[in-house]
C-alpha cells in the first residue's frame, strides 16, 4: 500500500475511544472495529454487562478503525495486550496470515456456515453484515448508480473512507470492482469520481453524522452501522447503488472474531467469544445491534429483522473470495491511490 503502516496505525489509533492494557485475571480485553457499540442501547454493552454478571470477568473494550485494530495487535506482539479481536474482512484473513490469531474451536461453532469460519480454526463471522451507502433524504431522491454520483451537482458533496485504512472503504473498492466488472473500469470510475470527492476519511462512523447534517450528501458504509445510527441520524436514508448493467448488488461484509495469539487472558477471552457466538447472544443481534445473527439454529422474528429483509429485497448479494482480495489488497490500494491522486 502506498500509505506506510505508521499511517495506518496513527489513523486507527486515533479513533480508539477507550484503551489500557488489561493487568488483572477478571478482565478481558477486545479490539474491535467500530459499529456494533453505536447506539444506545448497543448489542456489544448489553453482552458485555450480561458477561460480566455471569462470569465476574470484565470487559474492556478498545475501538478503531478495522485496519487500525488489527495494526494495534501487530505492533503490540512483543507485549500482548488484546485478547479478543473483531474486524472485518479482509484485515482479519490478514491477521491470520500474519499470524496475529491462535487456533479455537468456540461451543456453537458447528452451527456456523463453512464460509462464515476460518477452516483453521482462526475466526467465525459474529455478526453478519452488508456493504451499502447513505445521503441525505431531505434533500429529495437520491442517486441510482454509480454514474450518478459524476454529476457535478455532487461536488465536495461525496466523502467515502478510505481504501486499506477502513474496512467499509475497502470494502467500497471491492464493490466498485465487481459492479463494473474489471479493474481497470474501476479504477477509471474512481479517478473521475475524485472530480466530486470532498476527501478521505480514516474512519466511517464519522461520515454519517456529516450526511445527517448536509455537510455532504452521499457517502458510504454498512448496513448493520447506518442502522443503528439512524435513531441519532434522522435524515440517513440506506441504499445501494446500480452499476452499468442496472443491477443493485452489495455483498456480505461480516465482523469476524478471533482469539489473539498470546493473549495474556486467553481463557477469558475463550468465555466472551463463546458468550458473543451464544444462541441468546446471537438472538439478540438483529433486534439491537440491527446485524443477522451468524447462527444457523437462530432464526429471527423481530421487526428489525423483518425490515433488513425488506430493505434488501432486489438487491443481489455476491460473495467474495477474500483470499484473492487479501493477495491483491496491497496493489489494489496502491492503483486506487494512483488513479485519486490522495
């Protein structure tokens, strides 16, 4: 990548909301990327206190960016500090490639799809999710398709996060790539894009309180963080775009979770990653955090769930294969950097 790994890990550190090292055996610690503790109540707090009556062990929680995460745990190798980390794809097969996660086989695991684990054993989706954008509703219709967003209209109007800093910004480079059908389409797509661009953003939570306030109007993220941003965000509206052959696809984008290698509290961790893949903590995840459970043998009725289902419907869903997304990352977000010039 051209931006140097002290960068990624000055934009990751930068978002942390809380941090500390864990010291005592009755406290876990997670790093995770940002989403499933917006809103309130959140899913992560609500397990997190019902673990923490259950087990006496407390959490303690460190948010970032999904690339800023998992560099955390990189750098911090000689001296483990996490011992659970949530991130989403593909910085958590990097974590795994780089051998930043050990080998668990949590209670449950076996009620997880094939392709939602690690065949290793190294991560299990935990909550499901979905690429998507937002922009403003009270400013009438939004745009379509991606060639809508060229319009001049939308100029320092757009803002996505950035390319291989934030999970939903790569995860915007992926989509780009797979509705326009090459890379080279996409890379052309995103050079003209620039033209509207407002600039980058190491962080995508960030952007939608922008949108809600008409700072700019369109801008990327995922479902289940728009979601359970709307209450404090009004004026989002979700939706996802078309490309050239007038299809609207998105594809699923979930928070894996995994055991740090050389977590200095791995029981501990062991227990909360057992609690969070738990049938009651799983059936909890669409009616408060607003995600789909990763649990086959969990089946949701709530209303929440009810209107992901409807939102989504006409929306094809696409799967990635993370491996080759992971083996082309580096020169992927270099050729993203070439083409905006950022």
């Amino acid at each position: 990548m051209t931006v140097s790994k002290s960068m990624l890990l000055a934009a990751g550190l930068a978002a942390i909301v809380a941090a500390g090292p864990a010291l005592a055996d009755d406290v876990v610690t997670i790093y995770s990327a940002d989403g499933l503790h917006d809103g309130t109540p959140n899913w992560y707090q609500t397990e997190f206190d019902a673990f923490t009556k259950a087990t006496g062990i407390k959490v303690q929680y460190v948010e970032a960016g999904s690339g800023g995460v998992v560099e955390r745990v990189e750098k911090e190798k000689s001296n483990t500090q996490a011992d659970v980390l949530v991130t989403l794809p593909p910085f958590i097969m990097k974590a795994a490639a780089d051998g930043l996660l050990q080998p668990f086989t949590p209670a449950g695991a076996d009620q997880i799809a094939a392709g939602d684990k690690d065949k290793g054993g190294l991560y299990y989706s935990l909550v499901n999710n979905y690429q998507c954008f937002i922009y403003n509703g009270t400013l009438g219709d939004g745009p379509k398709s991606y060639d809508d967003l060229l319009d001049p209209k939308f100029k320092d109007k757009i803002q996505y996060s950035t390319p291989g800093q934030a999970g939903d910004g790569t995860a915007v480079m992926i989509q780009v790539i797979h509705a326009y059908g090459s890379k080279d389409a996409a890379f052309d797509y995103f050079k003209k894009l620039q033209a509207n661009n407002k600039g980058p953003s190491s962080s995508t939570g960030k952007l939608t309180a922008l949108v809600n306030k008409g700072e700019i109007w369109v801008a990327n993220g995922d479902l289940q963080m728009n979601l359970s941003q709307t209450p404090d965000n009004p004026n989002i509206h979700i939706f996802w775009l078309a490309g050239p052959d007038g299809k609207r696809s998105t594809f699923s984008l979930p928070y894996y979770v995994g055991l740090v290698q050389g977590a200095p509290h791995a029981d501990a961790g062991k227990k909360l990653i057992e609690f969070l893949l738990s049938q009651e903590a799983q059936s909890q995840v669409s009616a408060i955090a607003l995600g789909v459970p990763s649990r086959q043998d969990v089946h949701p009725t709530d209303d929440n769930y009810k209107k992901l289902q409807t939102m989504m419907q006409g929306v094809e869903i696409w799967y990635p294969d993370w491996n080759q997304v992971l083996t082309d990352l580096k020169a992927d977000v270099a050729r993203w950097h070439e083409a905006t010039g950022s």
